[in-house]
C-alpha cells in the first residue's frame, strides 16, 4: 500500500519469462526501493492466474495501492520495460505512493529457488501451459475421478473450467443480455462466472441464488452445481461461500 510492486507471472517451462523476471530484478534494483518486484509461478499458483485471467506467459501487472495495473504480457526488452516501470511509477506519484521498501540485490533474488512442481499434475499443468484447456480439464476430471478427495485437483480443475467459460467473452455484452432476458439461464451463469473472475463473488453467488428460487427440475440442479463449482474457487474457508451456502439451502428447501 505504500510503495508499487511489480507482478511478474512466470513459468519454469517459458525460458522468456525467466528471462523478463531477471530483467525485472535488475531493473527494481536501479529504482533504489520505489517499487519491488514479486514473481508468481502460474504452474504452482494455477488459481491466482485464472483469477486475473491470464492468458499465457510472460504477464506482467503492477499493483498500485493494491489495485492491479496491467502492463504487458509477453517479453520485452529492457529499455521497453523500463519504460513500463516508469510510466507506472508516475501513476503511483499521482495517487500519492511515493514510499520506499528496501532494494533486494539482483543475486539474491536470482537465488531464489521456486517452489517444486506436484508431479500429480504434470499432465495438466503442461496442458495449461501450452493454451491447451481442453487437456488441462481432461487431466484435472482424471485426477479427481482417480481420487474425488484430493481438494486441490478439484479446485485447480473448476479454476480452469472457469477460464474456458469466460476466455475471449465481452464483459458489457455478457452483461446487456443477462439484464435484458432475466430468465435465461446460460446468460445469468455466464456473468456470475465474470463476476466471480473480477473478483465480485457476492454478486455471483447472489445472482444464481436468486435464480435458483425461480426455476425447478433439471434448471435448478444445473444452476447449484455452478454454484458448488464457484464455491470451490473462491475456497470453503472464506466467509462469503459459508454464508452463500447457507443462502442456497434456504433457497432449495
């Protein structure tokens, strides 16, 4: 909240993005503290990358004040980047985060070692990396249908089905159909996946409650297993998926 950090999604398998992060560090270090930069492995960190719909690696965002500031995916050169960082840093100056943290040296963060890859979803996680969704899903429902109490399986694969859903939709037309024919069910789940995408949950989940209690039969039972599957992005441990469970059991019963 204080000072800008630079987001860097990356993977191990993108010898790019590896590239841009050692980039990125080197060119943190010349701000002298004015901005740091932080790298998230998409491979190991699947749910965050699908949150901020991610459509491949290299992608790099700021966060300003916490709020997400798109830069560029792909790689750049240095003198590109740069360029980036400073047009970002004159967009916290004018929103009044001038603050410093302390520069980390450009070897330590190379030193760091990223996190070991879970062999179980190799097969997946080298689906995803290609673009390939189809794979990715296929191998995910292999590894849930092998073992339906490995949570992670299943919340990597619902992240994913959520990407597939929501991959090159227009977020203003979605929304137009969804307010104009209130009944039509694929366009009502359709925005509560966006919106649970950009981060609005409780406006996902109140929308297809909502919808539950005005239809029956088959319609219904589609409707609540969307929900279960948005329950299990978001994560059974937050607030607003037990209240929303609650919400649609009232609406069942």
């Amino acid at each position: 909240m204080q000072y800008v950090v630079v987001l860097s999604l990356w993977s191990p398998r993108a010898p790019e993005s590896v590239t841009l992060n050692e980039t990125l560090s080197k060119l943190a270090d010349s701000y002298q503290g004015r901005l740091v930069v932080a790298r998230l492995d998409v491979d190991s960190n699947a749910q965050i990358a699908q949150a901020l719909q991610v459509r491949g690696v290299p992608y790099v965002l700021g966060l300003v004040q916490g709020q997400p500031v798109p830069l560029f995916q792909g790689s750049v050169d240095e003198e590109t980047a740069k360029q980036y960082l400073d047009k970002l840093l004159e967009l916290a100056t004018s929103n009044g985060i001038t603050g410093t943290a302390q520069p980390r040296a450009t070897a330590d963060a190379e030193s760091e070692e990223s996190p070991a890859s879970d062999p179980r979803f190799a097969e997946a996680d080298e689906a995803f990396g290609a673009g390939d969704l189809d794979g990715a899903i296929a191998a995910y429902e292999k590894l849930v249908s092998q073992n339906p109490a490995d949570t992670e399986a299943a919340e990597r694969l619902a992240g994913v089905r959520l990407m597939k859903r929501t991959t090159g939709v227009d977020l203003d037309s979605a929304r137009e159909k969804a307010a104009n024919d209130p009944d039509d069910i694929e366009a009502q789940l359709l925005v509560a996946d966006l919106d649970v995408s950009g981060g609005h949950v409780d406006d996902a989940f109140g929308r297809l409650i909502d919808l539950v209690r005005r239809v029956a039969g088959d319609d219904r039972e589609r409707i609540r297993l969307r929900l279960i599957d948005l329950f299990t992005i978001v994560g059974n441990e937050d607030p607003r998926v037990g209240r929303a469970r609650r919400d649609l059991a009232a609406a069942l019963f």
